[in-house]
C-alpha cells in the first residue's frame, strides 16, 4: 500500500503545482500515522515515525475555509494553541524570504479530508510548498479540488483495499482457529498446528500464546522474539485484562505504546529494549478468552516498518483473539472429558477385576461349604435343631453361590473383547425348559404362567447359555415380584428379522425414580415391598449386557403398582440353506 500511496502523493503534488504532498491514514485511537510523504528530501519526517493526533488537524477542518474538496487555513488565522500544536505536526518547511504578503507560510495548512459512505475520516492528503510560492486565491484552491478529484478517490480506494485485504487475512486466520477447534486436539497440538496460520495472518515474525494460568514458558513456536521477559508478564496481563474490557488491541513501538497508558508509564523502556534487542519495530499484545475475564494473550511480534498496524486490523485481530479463545476453551473441555473418561474406564477395570477376583476366592470355599453340608444332611438321627440350621446354611450358601456365578458372568459378558459364540439357539425350547424350572416356586406363590409362541421358527444365533440366562432372570424376576393370584404372559414371536420375547406381568411395578437405574448393577428398587423380596441387584443388568452383547435391545414399560412388561428383541437367525430349500 506504501509504495502505491507514495506513487499517488507524487502525482497529486505534480498535477497540483506543490512540491510536498504527504498522506495520513487514520488509526483507531485517533492518532493519524504518516504512510506516503514526497518532495521533501531533507525534511525530518518519514513515513511510519510521524504520529499526530486527529484532534489538532479538526481544529484546522473547522476553522479553515472549505474549497471543494481541501481546507486552508492561513498562519496568521490561527489561535497561539493552534499554532503550536501545528508546528509540531510534523514537516515545517523553511520560511520564504519573499516581500509579498501572500507569499506562502511555514505553518499554512492545505488539507484534504477523505471519509468513507459512512461519513468516517480515513485519510487526510497534505499540500505543501507551492512552486509558486505563493498562496493559491480561492479559484485556484477550487481548480485543485477538480483537478485532484480523481487522486482522492485513488488515495481513499487504496486505504479501503488494503484494510480489507488485511481483514481477509486475519479472518481466515479465524476461521483456522475454528477449524481446529473442531478436531478436538490437545492444547499444544492445537497452538502448533494454528501457529502458522496466525503468522500468515498477522505478518508476523514470531507469534507466542501466553496463558495467564500456566507458570512455565508461554506457548511459544519456533521464535524468541514474542517471548516476554518474566518481569513484564504481570503488566502486560493486568493490560491485557483492561484491554479485553474496553475492546482494544495494545501496540508497542520502540519509545511509545499505543492503547494503555499504565503500561506505557511503567514498562515503556523495557519493552522498547525488548524490541530493539530483536531488532523490531512492532509489537502487539491481542486478548485472547472466550468469557468475561481474558485466559491469555496473543503476542505479536511484527517488522511495522513498511506495513503498519491499523485499526481494521486491529478489530479483525480482536475476533481472532476471542476465535482462540474459544478453541483453546473446547480444547480444554475436551482433555477434561478425556481425562474423566480414562479416570472412569481405570476405575471400570478395576472393580471387573475386583470382582472377578473376589468371585474365583469365593468360589471353591463355597463349594467346600456346600459338600459338608450335604454330608451333614446326609447323617441319621441328626437332631432336629441341627437339621434346621444345616437347612439355613445350605439357603444362604445357595444364595452366595447364586450371586458368585451371577458376578463372574457379569464379569465374563463386561469384556468387550470377549467374542460372542454363534450358535444356532432355539429361544421356544430355551423357554419350555426355563417354564419348568420355575413352574414350582409359581405355583408356590399362587402366580399362572401363561406362554404363548406364535411361531415355530424362533431360532436367534448367540451363546445358548447366555441366552437362556437372559430369559431366565426375566422370568424369575416377574415371578418374584407378582402377587398371590397375579399372572406373568410370555410371548415369544417373530417380527420381521427380530425374535420379540415378550414377559409380562401385573405385580408391584416400578416407579419412575427406580427406571432410571433399572440396568445398573446391584441396583435394588426403593420399594419397601419390593425390598422383602432376596435379590443380588444384578439379574437386569446381566440381561441388558447379554441383549447387547447379541446385538439386540431391551424395552421396559412400567407402572408402579400395575405391572411391569420387558421386551427382548434379538436378530432372528439366518435360515440355513437346507431349511431354505424345503
């Protein structure tokens, strides 16, 4: 943009008949930086190291005659303030000896305003020195106007390209920051693969994301320069939180800060020597953080001598700042849900190993317990008190060597790397001999079983045991907690490719708090009437490993105290190409 601007300025000093033309742009904090200055070689002023205020240039604005386009305002109209404010402005030319009172003076001021559609300055175009050497009259300040129409919108459509060339880049910056953000990576995986980008798109030497929460090194990539020294940190966080209040963007050059005072009458010469140390000429702290408060800042390090930093920019780097944020905020999440996943499968593991273990060691002391206590049954003329407590430890010993087997398989069907065996299984016979085993304890409890299997064909593929525990537990949990009279209907059918098995009763029902836990191990139901009846809290949950296991589902409708119906629904088994030929 320089280079063309200068191009620009010298056209516009040729075609106006003066011998100095100088361009502004405006900057975000009202300051008016130099790009394009020509026809001066021994002025002191260069492009980039002059820094006005817009203020002083309004006074000249609102003061001066208008002539199309350009103000003047003669020396001698302006108030002793004005006057030195404008003699500090910049270039002064030399005062010409010449007798005439119309002759041009050092502190005259030829301007030109460039705003936008939206009526926002821009750019200001100075002319300085006219060849003559005198001052234009009124129709010579209006033919320059015409004439220098064109350069305006020239200098004006220059200033647009390149703020929105600059924006582009930093939005696609942005758009990279959203883009890692969802691959889920890890905090430094995520500043790695994004650093790049982030140097593209700030023009950057060496860029660095420094976190207010870590103690170490900042998340510095490859360069030095953007690491701060350690004694600076604490100011330039308490600036960058002062700056993600007001929305700004702070800039640091070698003898000035731009955007907090505080930091620049604290650490002026510190960060002036920081940069001077790595020979640049720019650096820019952006906010980064997704909330109210900052979590970090990213720090720019950047040449500056050519390309400046400007206010499009800067509100461009300013999404770019809350982009990372936010992607380092997911990330964050993201490493927590891990780590609480891993803390969880770790802890998963070692209570399937805790119980397999606890399981096996009880294993064979149960059995030996269950061996004498057939051997003592088995001896005559046992007193009746002995006979009665053998009998209560041979109930209790069945109900250990019940919940044992239970865990152990619950173990066995928790391992996901354990493959399922596909045999052909018959769930109609699998049911018939399930019905026999408990067609006593139903008759016991005053409980009708009523079977229905509509189809002759009921084969599913799985392991037969595993399947026949399924339809077991069902069975005997309907059993058990049916009323005296009630009735438990097992429906066995085929729909479409799935064998439904269907277990239906009118007993005690299940509340709509117990639903949500109904499939956990060792849940019990907080049903006092339910609680008298023995259970180890596990059946369910063996049934709804197993159904899945076999790449079924399991369906439970429920209604405390009207009945409860669980719904298996498992892949029907391929016919088998003898059975598909009759």
């Amino acid at each position: 943009m320089r280079a063309e601007l200068r191009r620009i300025a010298d056209d516009a000093a040729r075609r106006a008949g003066f011998r100095v033309c100088a361009i502004e742009v405006l900057r975000g904090d009202g300051l008016l930086e130099l790009v394009a200055f020509t026809g001066a070689p021994h002025a002191a002023s260069v492009p980039g190291d002059s820094h006005s205020h817009i203020h002083d240039v309004r006074q000249v604005l609102n003061q001066g005659g208008r002539y199309g386009e350009f103000v003047f305002l003669a020396e001698e109209e302006m108030d002793a303030h004005l006057r030195e404010a404008i003699a500090s402005y910049g270039y002064i030319p030399p005062a010409l000896d010449l007798p005439d009172p119309d002759r041009w003076r050092p502190l005259d001021m030829l301007v030109a305003p460039l705003t936008d559609a939206s009526g926002r300055t821009r750019a200001l175009l100075h002319l300085d020195e006219p060849l003559s050497g005198h001052r234009p009259r009124p129709e010579q300040l209006l033919d320059i106007s015409a004439h220098l129409e064109l350069v305006l919108q020239a200098v004006l459509a220059t200033v647009d390209r390149d703020e929105l060339t600059r924006r582009a880049r930093l939005d696609e910056t942005a758009r990279a920051m959203v883009r890692a953000a969802s691959e889920r990576l890890g905090g430094e995986e995520l500043l790695a693969q994004v650093h790049p980008e982030l140097v593209a798109g700030f023009r950057a030497r060496s860029v660095a994301v420094l976190l207010f929460e870590a103690p170490a090194e900042p998340s510095e990539t490859r360069a030095t320069a953007a690491r701060l020294p350690v004694l600076l940190r604490p100011a330039v966080e308490a600036a960058t939180r002062r700056a993600w209040q007001s929305r700004t963007v702070i800039i640091a050059e070698p003898g000035r800060v731009w955007g907090d005072d505080a930091l620049e009458q604290e650490h002026l010469q510190d960060l002036t020597d920081h940069l001077l140390a790595h020979d640049a000429r720019e650096l820019l702290l952006v906010p980064v953080g997704a909330g109210h408060e900052p979590t970090g800042v990213l720090v720019v390090v950047r040449d500056g001598q050519e390309d400046r930093w400007t206010e499009g920019e800067s509100q461009a780097a300013l999404g770019v700042g809350h982009d990372l944020g936010r992607a380092l905020l997911s990330t964050r999440a993201h490493e927590r849900e891990q780590q609480l996943i891993d803390q969880l499968q770790r802890l998963d593991e070692y209570r399937q190993q805790l119980i397999a273990t606890v399981s096996h060691e009880l294993k064979n002391p149960l059995g030996v317990i269950v061996g004498h206590v057939e051997m003592l049954e088995a001896v005559p003329g046992l007193p009746t008190a002995a006979a009665t407590s053998l009998h209560a430890l041979g109930r209790g010993t069945s109900r250990l060597t019940l919940l044992v087997d239970n865990l152990l398989l619950l173990g066995r069907i928790s391992d996901l790397d354990s493959p399922v065996v596909g045999l052909p299984v018959d769930l109609g016979s699998v049911l018939t001999q399930v019905i026999e085993d408990e067609s006593l304890r139903a008759e016991r409890q005053g409980v009708t079983l009523q079977t229905s299997v509509r189809d002759d064909a009921s084969r599913v593929t799985g392991e037969p045991e595993e399947l026949r525990q399924v339809i077991a537990n069902l069975v005997s949990n309907a059993v058990k907690y049916s009323r005296a009279g009630g009735t438990v209907n097992l429906c066995l059918e085929e729909q479409g490719d799935e064998v439904v098995f269907t277990c239906a009763d009118n007993g005690l029902g299940i509340s709509e708090q117990d639903q949500e836990h109904l499939f956990t191990e060792f849940f019990r139901s907080t049903n006092p009437e339910a609680l008298q009846r023995p259970g180890t809290g596990l059946g369910l949950a063996i049934v709804s490993r197993i159904v899945s296991r076999h790449g079924g589902r399991t369906e439970v409708e429920t209604q405390l105290g009207h009945g409860t119906t669980f719904r298996v629904a498992l892949p029907r088994a391929r016919p088998h190409r003898d059975d598909a030929h009759h």
